[in-house]
C-alpha cells in the first residue's frame, strides 16, 4: 500500500519538534506524572514503584534526573494533596 504524502499545509500532518528544557521542566513532569497517578488513586508506594520501573520511561527518565529524595517529596506531596480531595 502506497502513502500520500501529506500536502506542505495539511493540518494534520504530524510535526515532531524537540523542544530544549531544564530541570524545572523534569519537576514539572515529575509533579505531572505524580498527580495523574495519585488522582488515579494510587497510593505513594505504588506510585513510586512506576518511577522505579523502567518500563515506564517518562517518569523512570525524571527519577534518574532528579534523585530518589526529589521524587519521594514530590510524590508524598501529591498524594497528600489528592487523598485529601477525595475525601479519604
């Protein structure tokens, strides 16, 4: 099978671009995977345990840039944080 190519103003062709950060773009992404998860319900072990695995890349990568003790903080803090929202 044949692909077209997609015409130079498709709007919906994919455009990939690497956008450069720093390491208050990995807390940022730290703090994100942490709320979804604990939002999830997710317990702080259990959250922990995601950023431990390596399957799971986006948070394995932020744990590695970051160091255990930032992630343990930042995952207490929103597990705190969402547990208290849901009334628990």
């Amino acid at each position: 099978m044949t692909e077209k190519r997609p015409e130079p103003d498709d709007p919906m062709a994919l455009v990939a671009v690497e956008v450069p950060a720093g390491p208050a773009a990995l807390e940022d992404m730290a703090y994100v995977f942490a709320e979804e998860f604990a939002r999830l319900g997710f317990d702080e072990s259990r959250i922990l345990r995601l950023f431990r695995t390596p399957f799971y890349a986006g948070p394995y990568r932020v744990r590695q840039a970051l160091g255990e003790d930032a992630v343990r903080a930042i995952v207490a803090e929103c597990v705190q944080v969402w547990s208290r929202s849901r009334g628990a």
